[in-house]
C-alpha cells in the first residue's frame, strides 16, 4: 500500500486550503440567485413566518412549488440559518457549505472503519474536498445539494452498526445510539431528493441480502430503529399513498399535524420507457467517461470543471477490487461500498441521468477513487517507479484543482449562471415608483414572482392573501401578488404571454416595468416608454410606460 502519502501535516494543510476556498466569496459566488434558491429561501421564510409553506399547507411532507413538488428537507433545515442571518443568498447558501464541510472528517471516519488504513482515508477526504461538482453543491442552495451528506452520513452509521454487532460484546450507550440511528439516517434520504425513492429500497434489499444475520444479532435496537424510521417517513408514504396511487384526498388529514399537497404534475414523469432504455443507457455512460459532465453550460460546464477523466478510470480498479472483496466475503463490511455502488449506479439504466440525478453515486466516488488508487498502486512494486508514479498523480492532481479553482473563482462570476442583477433592478423600480403604481416583471426570468417575494422578504400572509394563480396548466402559474405583475412565465414551453394581466396593465395610467435589457413588448403600443434604468452592465432594464391621451 502507499505508506507514505499523504503525511499529517499535508493532510491538514489540505483540509485548511479546502475549508477556505469552500467559504471564499460565500454567498457571491455563484453571482446571482437561481430559481430553485429563491424558492427554497422563501419557502423557508414562510415556514419560519407562519409554519406554513408559501402557498398555505401546514407543515408540508412535500413542497407543492411550482405544481410538481419540491423536496422539503433543504427548507426545513434552511430555517434556523434564514433566522439567524435574513432570507438573503448567503443563508440560503449556507447549509450547502456547512453539510459539505462535515462530509470531509464523515469521509475519513467511514473510510476508516471499511478499510482501517489511515492514508486511504486521507486520500479519499481530500479528494473529497477537492472534487469539483461536490464542491460546486457546497456553493449554492437546491434541494439536491445536501444528498452528499445524508449519503456519507447513512453508510458511516450503517457500517459502523454493522462492525459493532460483529464484535458480540455487550453494547455500550454510545454503540446503542449508533444502531438506533441507522434507520432515522436512511428515510432522511427520501425527504432529500426523489432518486432516492428507487435507490435506497434497492440497497436496503441488497444489505439485507447479504447482512441478515448482523441484524438479528441485535434486532431489539435495529428493530427500534426501523421503528423511528418509519414514524419518520410515515409523512411521505401517505404523500406517496395520496399522489402517485390514489390521486385524492386522503379521510385522515385534516387531524394530521402536517400537510399532504397533491401536486399538479407529479415528478414520476422524469422516469422512461423500457424501449428507450439503450439509448439513454449509451448517452448515460458517456456522461460517466466524460467526466460526469452533462453539457449544461448554464451551472456546471466549463473547461476545468469535469472530474478528471484519469481519476474516473480508477473506477474500474476499484470495483474489481471492492468484487474480489465480496466474492470472498459477502458478509464483508466493505461491501457496503459497494453495494451503494450498485444501488446508486442502477438508475443509470433506468432513465437519463445528469450531475443532479447521479449525485447519490457520486457522493461516493471520491472514495471509491481512493480504493482504486491503493489498488492499482499496490501491485506496484517498491522502488523510484513507483515514487514517480505516485509524485506524478500529484502533480497532476494538484494542476487540475488549481486549473478548477482559479476558473471558479476568477472567471465563473462573470458567466451567466444565474439570474444577475434583479435585485438591483427591483431596487431601482421600487424606489421610482409612485403611488398605486404597479411594478411588471419580465417573462424571460424563470419564476419572476419569486424575485420580488424573495428579495422584499413578502409578508407570507399578505402573499398567500394576494396571490393570483392559473393551475390548469399543470403548474402553478402566479398573475400577480400585491403591487407586482407577471408579464408571461417560462414555467410552461413554450413562453406564453399572461393576456389577463396584460390586460389588466392596459388600463393603468401607468406602470413600472423590469425587462430583460433586449426583450421586447409589443402589447403596450398605447403608452410611451420612459427609460429609467438601462446599463450596459446589467442584464436588466427599468422602463415606465405611460399612457398616452388622445
């Protein structure tokens, strides 16, 4: 095994230099605010506000959003850092930077506990740190950016409650806790993100499989946990129960203590065929030897920001090495690695995966790039060969994080990620707007009522009170709320115009409008254009349109 790299001291420096670059410019970079955060955020301020969500369910399993659901857990736990700083981009943000920084001494621990060698252990937590999409989720704040957390958090209680039930030694409190935790770990997952409906029952079949008699050695604290757990997730069994089976209203929820919305569109709609399977399959694999890298320009694309195409190659060795593991002991605590390996790397088959969907494998793949680095280097013998081989995946390690990072941090805030520049624009549209006059937000910005409700932190009250909606589309499609007016949405394709409130606009006297800098309107051909804001430097203009008297 590699027996001298990382020392403590460079372990340390790196996790220093990791800590610090995963807060710098926190909360400004990314620049702007994406839909998703300021839905999020405000769905945070709202509960913390009134206990109910933005449209007015009490403590929801399942945020209703924009009709097809959002994931609750980032909102709910959101809520203590929205109290403590304001419903702002760094306390949206910050629970994705401090989740991804107790995942690196999680990585180390489990790392550990499989394999009991220090140095793997190091490796591994810091390419953790270093990984540029876990990284990026560390950053900004949706949903699926706390998947990496609750992933490393479930595998470290569940191999630690494993290797304590092989000891057969009676059970200290601490090991007790541990156990009773397995389960409660686990249904956090579902609450997270929606793969996790597919791939944590296909690991919990699996371990089961194999890990049967570990459980009925301690089955009284492993059965008091499935017990929390399915307390715990009772909530989002009868979401479950009431969206994707019965499609109704269920007799008992109005004595639950907690909402169950039905959702307009429900998100099952994502999975495909069996028929189009192949090709999803083959444009899924080439997203994995890319470098896990989707093509989406507009979050995560650019040169340096892939995981390097010689760190995926020691996928192969690992897992031939995590088999030879298991086919010599199915009982093998290591093969909980790779059994989430299977269960995660499933729905690569089943439909078309991106960097958001593949999160639950990827969690993991610092790790197992770790064991593939020990297993390949370990057939290596001793010598100056070796010592060039492993100075030159150093170097070639740290010329790929620098070429990351100094692209993330001078070049990436000038790319057009998220939305840029609406608070400034909304600044200066309520500062010039008179008495009763009405403020009308651009179409070209993806879920425009969330700006101003996010920005203004709108009284959830007044918004639920005021909010005007269309729901027949199978979205929630917001008309107006207060003095703010959506000119058209982008939630449904193609971008349609809102002819109600259009209307509505055409009998003011006048109004404000925030467009985007070249989006035109041909609706208002009655009113006269007076130009309040328009700067090169932004991607927004400020325009009042009068009306013109005959």
């Amino acid at each position: 095994m590699i027996n001298s790299l990382p020392s403590k001291s460079i372990f340390y420096l790196f996790l220093i230099i990791g800590i610090i670059l995963r807060f710098l410019q926190f909360g400004n970079i990314p620049t702007g605010l994406h839909g998703d955060e300021a839905s999020i955020g405000y769905e945070a301020f709202s509960l913390l506000k009134t206990g109910n969500d933005r449209w007015g369910f009490h403590l929801p399993a399942y945020f209703l959003s924009w009709g097809s659901g959002q994931n609750t857990l980032y909102g709910y736990l959101s809520i203590p850092f929205v109290y403590l700083f304001g419903l702002n981009e760094f306390s949206v943000r910050l629970l994705s930077g401090v989740l991804g920084i107790l995942c690196v001494p999680m990585v180390y621990k489990l790392c550990i506990g499989l394999f009991k060698n220090e140095n793997l252990a190091r490796i591994a937590a810091i390419l953790y740190i270093f990984d540029p999409f876990l990284f990026m989720t560390s950053r900004w704040g949706d949903e699926f950016n706390i998947v990496p957390f609750f992933v490393i958090l479930f595998l470290l209680l569940l191999s630690q409650a494993l290797l304590i039930v092989n000891k057969n030694e009676v059970l200290s409190i601490k090991e007790k806790a541990t156990l009773i935790l397995v389960f409660p770990a686990m249904v956090l997952l579902f609450y997270a993100y929606a793969p996790s409906l597919f791939i944590v029952p296909l690991f919990i079949f699996l371990v089961l499989m194999f890990f049967w008699k570990s459980f009925l050695k301690q089955i009284k604290w492993f059965g008091f946990s499935a017990f929390l757990g399915l307390i715990l997730i009772s909530p989002f069994l009868l979401f479950i129960l009431k969206n994707n089976i019965l499609k109704h209203e269920l007799a008992i929820e109005s004595s639950l203590p907690f909402s169950l919305p039905l959702m307009l569109s429900p998100r099952e709609r994502i999975f495909i065929g069996i028929g189009e399977n192949l090709a999803i399959i083959k444009q899924n694999m080439f997203f994995v030897f890319s470098g896990f890298t989707d093509l989406y320009v507009w979050i995560y694309n650019t040169t340096h920001f892939r995981v390097s195409h010689f760190f995926v190659l020691f996928l192969i060795p690992a897992i031939i090495y995590l088999g030879i593991v298991f086919k010599t002991n199915k009982s093998d605590v290591r093969n909980i690695l790779l059994l989430w390996a299977v269960a995660s790397f499933s729905i690569f088959f089943l439909y078309h995966v991106n960097l958001n969907r593949s999160l639950h494998f990827q969690s993991t793949v610092p790790i197992i790039v770790a064991v593939g680095l020990f297993a390949v280097f370990e057939k290596i013998k001793e010598g100056t060969f070796k010592r060039l081989i492993l100075m030159g995946a150093a170097v070639f390690f740290v010329l790929q994080a620098s070429a990351f990072f100094g692209e993330y941090f001078i070049k990436f805030p000038h790319y057009n990620v998220f939305p840029k520049d609406v608070k400034w624009a909304l600044e200066i549209a309520e500062k010039n707007k008179k008495p009763n006059e009405k403020i009308a937000l651009s179409k070209e910005l993806v879920f425009n009522y969330l700006y101003p409700a996010f920005y203004s932190k709108y009284s959830p009250e007044a918004f639920q009170k005021e909010v005007k909606t269309d729901r027949t589309t199978g979205n929630v499609i917001v008309h107006s709320f207060g003095h703010y007016y959506m000119l058209g949405d982008v939630v449904n394709i193609p971008k349609t115009d809102n002819i109600e409130v259009i209307n509505e606009l055409s009998a003011e006297k006048s109004f404000i409008a925030m467009l985007h800098t070249n989006e035109q309107v041909p609706f208002f051909k009655n009113f006269k254009e007076e130009i309040l804001i328009k700067d090169v430097n932004h991607d927004w203009r400020v325009v009042r349109y009068i009306q013109q008297t005959e």
